[in-house]
C-alpha cells in the first residue's frame, strides 16, 4: 500500500486559439507573478502544444499573469506607415501592437 500525503498544489492551464478557433502550436506563455498592482516579476514560460495546451504548476497563494506571444504573418494586423524623422530631436512615434 502506498500512502500519500496531502498537499496544496495548484496549477494554471489553458488553450491558445486564433480567431477561426484553431489551436495555436508552438506559442510562448510567459507566466508572471504579480507583486503589487504595476510589477510583474517574470516565472517562467512554456511552449503550446499542438493542440494549443500550456500548463504551470504555481502556488495557490500568490496571484499571477500571463501572457502569450506568437508570430504567424496570416494572423498578424497590416504593418503601420513608417514614421519618418525630421531630425535628431524628432522623437514624435506611435507603439503598435
């Protein structure tokens, strides 16, 4: 007989998609712990797999963010005009995301 001893795990897991609703392979999935309302302290990441799967085990009494980054050119937004500088003191841009 074995004989376990309980304990307190927990665990975040999830399924990456795109819009159509298809899995997404191979995506980053950075997990973050949250220390105060503006600080993430980075973790960890993992890899979707092939149907879209990531999975961490964490601690059930700290809170946390993720985030998902991944490149396809058929999923990505059309490209923003270029900026063009005027001169060295031209720091007028826009972020795009």
């Amino acid at each position: 007989m074995i004989c376990l001893e309980e304990e307190n795990r927990a665990a975040i897991h999830g399924v990456v998609k795109f819009p159509d609703g298809c899995p997404v392979k191979d995506a980053v999935v950075k997990l973050f712990e949250k220390e105060s309302k503006c600080k993430l302290k980075p973790i960890t990441f993992a890899f979707t797999d092939e149907c879209g799967q990531f999975l961490f085990g964490v601690d059930s009494c700290k809170d946390y963010v993720i985030k998902v980054f991944f490149y396809h050119p058929e999923h990505m937004p059309p490209s923003p005009p270029p900026h063009c500088k005027k001169d060295d003191n031209d720091c007028d841009y826009k972020e795009y995301s």
